[in-house]
C-alpha cells in the first residue's frame, strides 16, 4: 500500500453549557405518544417496565422543544433522532468526548485567497458519515475525517482509515479512548506512528489493547485555528476539508 504524507489544518471549537428540564413533567399527548412508539418501532427501543415512563417523558420534552425551535422561523429545520429519548447530560456523559487541552500545531497563516464558497463533498473527497456508537471518540473521527479527504486531494485516493487505532493507541500522546480526546494529539500520534486502514483495524466502539499491524498513513505536519478566527477558517477550508469539534450539548 502506497504511503501518504499528509498535511492537515485542525480547528477546534467548543462551547460548554447544560440544558435542564423544567422540574414539572411535559403533558403527554395522544401525538406525542405515537411518536415515541414509532420512535421505538424504528430505531429498535426496547426499555424495562420500570424504564418506560422515565423515557417517554425525557422524549416528551425533546419533542416539544424542537416544535418551538421549527416555530422560531430561524432557517434550519429540525428533527427528532435516535438520541432523542436522551437528556443532555446522558447523551454528553455517552457520546461526547472531545478533550480541550494544549494545541500543539503550528498556527495557521491565512493567504487570503478565499473564494465565495466551496463543497468538498460534491468533489468526491469526503468519506461517508460514520457512526461512533456508544464511544466518546467523537476526537477520532474528526481527526480521520479530515486525513481522509487530505489523502483523496492530494495522496492514494479516498481510503477509509482506522479510528479504532487512534482509540487504542494514542493515550500516551494524551487521549483517553473512549472517554474522550484532542484531534491534536491525534495528528501527533499518527506523525510518529502512521494510521491503519479500516480494514486492518475496525471500529469496535469500546477501549481495545493497541495492535501492532501495518501503518501506511503518515501526516507530515498540521496546523491549528484559533478559535473565532473567521479569516484563518475561511482560507484553510479553501484547501481541505479540516477537523472540527462541535458543541453537540446546548441545544
């Protein structure tokens, strides 16, 4: 397998806040009820007796706020999802695993050289949506998405690389697998190592022993955004796609 040196610019981005439910319970009504049972139905819900009506509250409350949301007229159309019988903090305490820490690539330098848009997906240089499953390694998938398309650009073509040994084997760089991570130290880690394909180590979901097996993908060197540095951003996207860390909490 071909060896390909990447260059990858990284950006990370976070907010922090909690959303609490009011401590008087949503009415349940006859529209909500069918929606949480199809919900159930398609997305394979099967609760304990004792769990049901926690749940069916939880996805009452998630229901009506993302009525008054599409009430709000701001553009963006919302949906309920698989998460929706979740609260904020259950779904941050299984799925977010973003770790801000100390940002070790060069600064980015802007070129000015902004055109008025562009869609990296529509050019064939971005790989499928992924699911992380119940895993905080939300750091891994951003730091792979973003080597991915750098290799579609510019290396082997669009391969799909392993996160699972990111998880696995860049804790002594300064992750924590599945409870969390930096796409930093992620890129620091595959500097010194490499990183496998997908088909040489799958995603598994959960914390594994590091396996030795053969590392074709190197990335050279790597820069970081600042945060609210709207130019720095604009000009990287125009020669990559970059990896980002999204507040997925206060919604």
């Amino acid at each position: 397998m071909q060896k390909a040196i990447l260059v990858i610019a990284a950006v990370a981005l976070l907010a922090a806040s909690t959303f609490v439910f009011n401590k008087k319970s949503t009415p349940v009504t006859e529209e909500i009820q069918r929606a949480f049972e199809k919900f159930q139905y398609v997305n394979g819900k099967n609760y304990a007796a004792n769990e049901i009506s926690y749940r069916l509250s939880v996805f009452a409350e998630n229901f009506n706020k993302v009525q008054r949301m599409n009430q709000s007229n701001d553009g963006a159309t919302y949906e309920m999802n698989k998460f929706s019988d979740l609260t904020s903090a259950e779904f941050k305490a299984i799925y977010l695993g973003y770790k801000a820490g100390q940002r070790n690539g060069i600064p980015h330098v802007p070129s000015n050289q902004v055109n008025a848009a562009i869609d990296w997906t529509t050019k064939g240089d971005v790989q499928k949506v992924k699911d992380q499953g119940q895993c905080g390694s939300c750091w891994a998938f951003s730091a792979v998405g973003s080597m991915e398309s750098e290799d579609a650009i510019h290396g082997t073509g669009l391969n799909n690389l392993a996160e699972q040994d990111l998880v696995d084997c860049s804790r002594s760089y300064g992750n924590y697998g599945c409870n969390g991570g930096l796409m930093d130290y992620a890129f620091d880690y595959v500097k010194d190592n490499g990183i496998a394909a997908e088909g040489d180590y799958p995603y598994t979901a959960r914390d594994g022993k590091c396996k030795s097996v053969t590392r074709s993908y190197k990335v050279k060197s790597y820069s970081d955004i600042g945060q609210g540095d709207c130019s720095g951003l604009q000009d990287a996207i125009q020669k990559q796609p970059i990896s980002v860390a999204v507040d997925a909490e206060s919604w």
